[in-house]
C-alpha cells in the first residue's frame, strides 16, 4: 500500500485539536484542501457514517467511517472497483497542553500504486497542508 504520512506538534491541548479535526462538516470553511463535505448520515462522526468530500482538482469520493476511537483518532476509507484509499487521523497529547498530529493516507488495492503514482505529489501536498492548517486554526485561535 502506498502511504503519504506527516506530523505536527500543536500547542493546543487534545481535546481542542480534536473537535476541530473530528468535525468534518466544517472542513471546507477553513481548510484549502476542502471544498464541501456532505454528511450523507448525519452529524456528529460516528462509526459507519459516510461523507461525500470534494477537493480541488480531484473526483467527489465518499468516504466511509470504519475505526473510531473518540478524541483520539478516526479512520475512514473509500472503495472503488481496484483501488482502496485509507485516510488515518490521530491525535495525541501530554499534560502540558500540546497535541501532536498524525495524518496518514494510503492507496491500495490492485489498482493502489498506479493512482497513488499519479496522485502522489497532490496527495503529499494535501496531507502536509492540512497538518500545518490545523496547527495555524488551533493555535491563532487561542
């Protein structure tokens, strides 16, 4: 599987770095990489609920929750016939107030190498903008 990972350290403490994160539905009015999110299950994340994203210069894909562990992390995924695509969110944190970050975003499946080939570099630069909008909302917002 071909993965594109990147951390962050935020002085924001967990809990805060989590509602922004896990707050899906809200992407799109701070994050570039966003255009909408369409919550086709309902408000709040929760396990099994899928959501319709848009991003520049990309396809809509629905995406699947499929692990979920409440202020901590949560995993979704989209299929399509050959091609198997993972985006992983964890969150972190110590007794000092600061969060670290984690995104990670795989392609698998038979079709996995070639598109994340091709999209390789969008996704490298997708991930890491993220990252640094995430730790820019948390921590201008204190």
């Amino acid at each position: 599987m071909k993965t594109y990972e990147t951390s962050i350290s935020i002085a924001a403490p967990r809990e805060a770095v989590w509602r922004v994160l896990s707050d899906v539905a809200t992407w799109p009015k701070w994050l570039p990489t966003v255009a909408s999110v369409e919550s086709l299950d309902g408000n709040p994340l929760v396990l099994g609920h899928r959501y319709r994203v848009r991003q520049p210069k990309l396809q809509p894909v629905t995406w699947t929750v499929t692990e979920l562990d409440p202020d901590r992390r949560f995993s979704w995924q989209a299929r399509t016939p050959g091609l198997q695509m993972v985006a992983d969110h964890v969150v972190s944190g110590d007794s000092s107030g600061r969060s670290d970050v984690v995104l990670r975003f795989s392609f698998g499946g038979l079709l996995g190498p070639l598109v994340g080939a091709v999209y390789g570099s969008i996704t490298r630069r997708y991930v890491e903008t993220e990252a640094a909008t995430l730790k820019q909302k948390l921590e201008t917002s204190r």
